[in-house]
C-alpha cells in the first residue's frame, strides 16, 4: 500500500495531502500491505529535512548551500566580506546579506556591500 498515493481508495487520510499542502514530496520507502505508518514528508530542495509522517521544518541557510540558485554562493566571501542568512526559513528566499570586515561598515541584501 503506497500510504502516499492521494487517491489510493484504501488510504482515507492520505498521506501525500499532509506533504503537498506544505509544497513537499511524500516518500513511502516501504508499499507492502504490512508496512503501514512508515511515510516520511520531504522538503523541496534545495532544503534537505525529513520528518516521519508529518511536514518537515524545512530551512535553507544561503550562506552555506551548495548548489542553491537563490544563494550567495560565494559572492561575499569574493570580495572579502562576510555573509549571513537572517531567516533560514525554506520559504525566505533571497535576503541573504553581505557585510563589510572590520574597519570598514555596511552591508547589503542579496549582494555585496
């Protein structure tokens, strides 16, 4: 029984909704009739979390992703300047920051400073 298949007649709480409503995959590793609460909800990349049948909390830090298309990937560290995601929530995207070294001050969003 693929405890995640939303239109599977013998599963009336599916599964898959409880992912999809939060945007994330459900993967039942396990369809045998005998393997019964085994899904797990899995975050959209590029966040990584699991959680066993319920939403995972799903974060991204963009600071330190790799392979994430809305992060710094190196843009501060390239110009000598430090780099911090001020909300690591999956769904904040985008306001990660760059920030001057000492002596210097200031910063800037999604950019160097």
């Amino acid at each position: 029984l693929n405890e995640c298949a939303v239109t599977d007649p013998a599963c009336a709480t599916c599964a898959g909704a409880t992912c999809s409503d939060a945007m994330q995959e459900c993967v039942d590793g396990d369809t045998t009739a005998d393997s019964l609460g085994d899904w797990v909800c899995v975050c959209a990349p590029p966040a990584r979390e699991t959680a066993p049948m319920a939403p995972a909390a799903c974060t991204v830090d963009e600071c330190a992703e790799p392979g994430c298309s809305t992060c710094a990937k190196g843009a501060c560290s390239a110009v000598g300047q430090g780099c911090i995601d001020p909300d690591t929530d999956a769904g904040s995207l985008g306001d990660w920051e760059c920030f001057c070294a000492a002596p210097a001050v200031g910063n800037a969003t999604a950019g160097p400073a």
